[in-house]
C-alpha cells in the first residue's frame, strides 16, 4: 500500500480513491493551483483534507455557512484530525487559542468564513506555516452563480500575499462563465481543471407526471413508510406548499419540519439542526435548504414541483445518498408548475437564459429515454448505456395509437375558439358540469363528454403528452389558452397517426425499487436473514446514537450508516476486523472499537445460546434468528 493509500486508510476508513481524488491530491503535493468540479457528495473534501495531513503547517479552507464548518470540522475530529474554526460564533477568547494552537503548528485545518479570513490576515502572513488554501463553495465567487457572496471576490489577494502557498478552489456548480470567473477572481496560476464525473449511480431517478395533490401525497406516504426511521427531503416550489404538505404528513404521525426563507435565522437553524441530529425526518423545503448541509444519510429526495432548471434539480437530487448507499428521487411533474414557471421566468432578469434552462428541465421530465443518459449529457458526460436504476429503463413507456384522443381534445378546442386553458378541456372532455363549463355554455358543446370513457386525471396527462408532441401550444401571453398547432390539425384532419404513452396507474413502486436493488448489486436478502440484521442494526444504531449525544455530534458523524451495516454484516469481534470495516479508521476504532464489539458479542452469544437451547427439529420461529454463518462459527 503506498502513503496516499495508507492515510485513506488510517484517517478515513476507506481502502480506495474514488475518481480523481488520487490525482487532485498528488497536484496538490506538488504546490499547484487547481480548480476542482465535482458533484455535491464526489469526495471533494479528502482532495485538500490528505495534502493538509501530509505537508506542513496549517491548511486554511474558506467555507461560506458556519454549519457547513462546524460539520466539517466535527467529521474531521471524529477521524481524530486537529481542526479547528474560527467564526463570528465563538468568542474571542477560544478564537484567540486557536491562533496560538495554529501558530505552534497543531492545527491542520483552519475553517474559516471569507470576511472573517480577511480581518485575521494579519496576523497568518507574519507568522502562520500554511500549507494550502482550499476555497469552498467557490462558485460563490461568481455573480452569474446562484450563490453569489460578494465577500468572495476579496480572495483574489491570497495569491497576492502568499504567492507560493497553492490555492485549490472547489464547486459542485459551475458552467463556462463561473468557471472563468474563479480562475480570474482567484487569479489562480496555470490551474489544472479536475472535473470529476457528474455520475451518482446510487441516486435512482423517477418521475411521475400529472399526478393530483391525493396522488402524490399517497405516493410520499409509500415513500416515508418505505423508509422509517430515515430521512428525506421534499423540496417544494412555494412557501404556501410547504407548510401544507407538512400539516397533512403530521397528520400521518411523520416526522416533519419546514424550512424556508420566510422563517427567522432561529427557526431556521433549529430545523436544521433536528434534521441533522434525527429528531425529524422529513424536511419539507423550499430551495433555500440543504446549502449548509452535509447529512450524508439521506435516503430520499422528492421534488413536489418541477425544479427550475437542470443545475437546481442535480443539485438537490445530490443531497441524498452522499454515503454511496441507494437512494430513491422522485419528481412530480405537471403542467400548472411549468406555467407557474414560465411566469418567474418572465419576470426574472436574464428571461432568454432561464427560459432555455427551465426547457431543459421539462425535456428531461418528458422524456422516454434513460434519464441518466440526459442529466448526465447536460454535464458534457456521455453515457454510453442505460442506467437501469431511472422510471424509463425500468419500466419502458408503452404507446398505443392515440389519435382519436388528440382528435378529441383539438376538436373541443377549436370548438371554443381556442378560448381555453388545461383544466376546462378535460372537463370538456369528461363532462364534468363544473362551473365554469355551465357559466360559459360549454355543455352545449358537440364535445362536451365526448371522452367521458376516460377517467378525467389521465384527460391532464393526455393533454401534457399532446402538448410535448407539439400538437398544443400554451399561449402565455393570452391567459394560457391552448391552441393548437398546425402539426395538430394534420391530427385533428386525419392526414397524420398519433401515439400517445399508456398511463399505468397501478403503483409499480415497490416492485420497481426491489428490481433497483437486485440491479444495484444488492442481492436479495432472506427473510431470515434481514430480521437477525435488524436487530443488531438497531442495536448498534442505539449506541451511535448514545455516542453522538455524549458528543454533541450527529449521529453521522460518529459513523455512516454504510459502516453500520457492514458491522451488523461481518460482525467484528476483535479490534483488528473492527478497523477494517469500511469508514472506520484508526481514530475510531481505538475511540469506540469496544464497545460496537461488546453489542456485536453480546447479540451473537444470545443466538447461539438460543440455537443451543433449541429442541432438535423444531420449526419454531426462534431458528429464524440464526443465519448460516453463524452455525458454521
Ligand atoms: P462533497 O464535498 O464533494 O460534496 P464530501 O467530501 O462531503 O463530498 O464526501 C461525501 C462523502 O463521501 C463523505 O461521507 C466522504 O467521507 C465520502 N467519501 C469521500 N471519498 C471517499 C472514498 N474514497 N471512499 C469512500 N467514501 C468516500
Ligand atoms: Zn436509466
């Protein structure tokens, strides 16, 4: 094993670098600048945090959010690595030991915040070793970015005053633009551009299209139940949304906190930190969240409406399943949330950029391809195969000849002049004697229930479908009227066919996320022998969570949920297997090695003794608990 390899293993617990890392870190060793673009939960991290532990001084790493910090230092910490961060949070005297801890070189990593790393200047170029600067979140830096922080764009002097000390800026989000802006802003010499791939193979992708708000809370509720005891996030569009869909999960006993900017700091800061320490499971959000954080056991992100664009939504989706395990996404897609939309995007700024983003983001919720291959192409990846773990390679959309739908649907609307938007058309079509139909006469109508065979929910998403296939347009500008194209009239004329996708209803879900795991690699575990590893998992999962309190640390932080399930899998049972479990570097094991054993012994004499007990050929249920492992010891 050589150092590099040696130093992942004793501080991290990990036996190998993902992409890039290896490369990124020997650059680094060798005093260069880099700009480094992974998606959020690559690994950027262990990029600086290695050259920090291997060259001497203190590594100062600029970071915008104090959680972001106060994370990052705790993980580091709990590895046993000294770092340290100074912020507007501590008071003078801790930041003032710190200084001292630094200048006498026992700090390896200094966090600290970008106005914050100005005013304690001073005092790092007279007597400070610093071995690199890693800039953070260094999109910020760019005002074309989401972010903007306009303290960034101080940083540019770092060079400036310490022209040999390296200077790696790091990002999950950059386009061209943001790019060059780091480079120039940082005034970064000859960087070398490491861009890791955008690929999360264990973030499936799934997108259920025109479902009703009792569709989709039926579906997050399979989701939830699906995943007791872990987290998600919903990310929804509006304020409103949020505090909604939140009242109606507590009213099923979920978990649930909201988050968006309309709440003070406090209250902001508070359901973070319950969301972070497990006291609620659910986050309800608006975009605002997930900046600050790096829970990395995520286990589902939704997303109630549709994103923005393509950069948000990749974004988001990546706040779930930053530890590698499987880890589901959802996106509800309808047509009021692409006009709501199209509305911001009408009133915002930059219309003609944001109008081709949020285009985007509805062809890949459109789309019948993998969708993997899109997300992954926007990134200039090129994904030779299909993923098998999205909606569309799972379950391949079926067509049949639609065109006496569509000549249905155009037909009712040139019958009103193409006076009418989405919801009037499938009443039309269904016949529902809603208001506005009677208000308007529409019953009088040679189309009124002409598709009244066809439930009206799948009317909405025949219509989507039309309007994807372009025999629709939306008339923003005249009250979101349909009209309809001249595609459309060689449909509604009879010179042209028309395939439209079957809709399934039935909820293929559960089927489809047992077919993810089998394709995950995850091979299907016996009833037996999940129920033994359940109980030792909850069992170990207990005493995480006693150390984590004593520590006043997430529960993550003491160990991954990876980690956890290796140890209910391979049962350690001496000091040695227990540090070679994934996660768990040397730090951890001396800190908390005997006591996981103890639990493991304690579970594993329990079954044996009861194996031993038991009267031979018995069926009862009590043999169940061993597994064959276990016999064999
Ligand atoms: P980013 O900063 O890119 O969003 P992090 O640096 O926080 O991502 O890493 C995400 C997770 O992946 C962390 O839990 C980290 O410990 C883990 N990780 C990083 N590198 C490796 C590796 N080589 N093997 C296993 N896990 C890794
Ligand atoms: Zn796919």
């Amino acid at each position: 094993m050589d150092t590099l390899q040696q130093i992942l293993k004793s501080y991290y617990g990990y036996d190998t670098f993902r992409p890039m890392q290896e490369e990124i870190i020997r650059h680094i060793l060798q005093g260069k600048d880099a700009l480094v673009l992974m998606p959020t939960g690559g690994g950027k991290s262990i990029c600086f945090q290695i050259p920090a532990l291997m060259l001497n001084g203190t590594a100062v790493v600029v970071s915008p959010l104090i959680s972001l910090m106060k994370d990052q230092v705790e993980a580091l910490r709990a590895n046993g690595i000294q770092a340290e961060t100074i912020n507007s949070g501590n008071d003078e005297s801790k930041n003032r030991i710190i200084r001292e801890r630094c200048l006498q070189g026992e700090v390896k990593l200094l966090y600290i915040s970008p106005e914050r790393l100005m005013t304690e200047i001073a005092w790092m170029s007279q007597g400070l070793k610093i071995s690199l600067f890693a800039i953070d979140e260094a999109h910020c830096i760019s005002q074309w970015g989401h972010d903007f922080r306009p303290e960034y764009t101080q940083l540019g002097i770092l060079h400036d005053k310490f022209p040999t000390v390296p200077v790696i800026a790091l990002t999950a989000t950059a386009d061209k633009i943001t790019k060059t802006d780091i480079v120039e802003r940082l005034r970064l010499q000859n960087p070398q551009l490491f861009i890791g791939s955008f690929d999360r193979p264990n973030i499936s992708l799934d997108v259920k299209r025109g479902y009703s708000a009792k569709d989709k809370i039926r579906t997050i509720m399979s989701v939830i139940k699906r995943h007791s005891h872990e987290s998600g996030i919903i990310y929804c569009l509006a304020r409103k949304t949020t505090e909604k869909l939140a009242e109606k999960l507590r009213a099923y006993g979920v978990l649930v906190g909201i988050y968006h900017a309309g709440l003070s700091m406090e209250e902001r800061d508070k359901v973070q930190e319950d969301f972070v320490n497990d006291r609620i499971h659910v986050i309800v959000a608006t975009i605002a969240f997930g900046m600050g954080i790096d829970k990395s056991n995520v286990r589902f992100v939704i997303h109630y409406n549709l994103p923005k664009s393509i950069e948000s939504f990749y974004q988001e989706i990546g706040r779930g399943g930053r530890d590698g395990l499987a880890t589901e996404t959802l996106l509800f897609y309808n047509v009021q949330d692409l006009i709501t939309l199209r509305r911001f995007v009408d009133e915002s700024g930059q219309k003609e950029i944001n109008l081709e983003k949020l285009k985007r983001m509805q062809e890949y919720a459109e789309a019948q391809v993998c969708r993997r291959r899109i997300l992954l192409n926007y990134f200039n990846e090129t994904a030779e195969r299909n993923c098998g773990n999205c909606d569309v390679c799972i379950a391949p959309p079926k067509h049949f000849d639609g065109t006496e739908h569509v000549q249905k649907a155009l037909s009712a609307i040139m019958r009103t002049k193409e006076q009418i938007g989405f919801t009037l058309t499938a009443e039309i079509l269904h016949g529902t004697y809603s208001g506005e139909v009677t208000a308007k006469g529409y019953q009088l109508l040679k189309t009124f229930g002409a598709g009244r065979d066809v439930p009206f929910r799948d009317w909405q998403d025949y219509l989507l479908q039309m309007l994807q296939m372009g025999f629709l347009e939306i008339a923003y500008n005249e009250d979101r009227h349909l009209k309809v194209t001249p595609l459309g009239k060689e449909v509604l004329y009879g010179r042209k066919r028309a395939e439209l996708a079957v809709i399934e209803r039935e909820d293929l879900r559960v089927k489809s996320h047992k077919e993810r795991q089998y394709k995950l690699g995850k091979k299907e575990e016996t009833n037996t022998e999940k129920a033994e590893n359940k109980i030792l998992f909850e069992r170990l999962r207990e005493l995480r969570k006693q150390i984590a309190e004593a520590n006043h640390w997430p529960a993550y932080i003491v160990m991954s949920d990876k980690s956890l399930h290796a140890l209910a899998t391979e049962r350690p049972t001496t000091l040695q297997a227990f540090g070679e479990i994934f996660g768990i570097g040397q730090h951890k094991r001396d800190a908390y090695g005997e006591r996981f054993i103890a639990v493991i012994q304690e579970f594993t004499d329990t079954i044996e003794e009861t194996a031993l007990n038991m009267p031979i050929n018995s069926e009862s249920k009590a043999t169940s608990v061993l597994c064959k492992n276990d016999t064999h010891r």
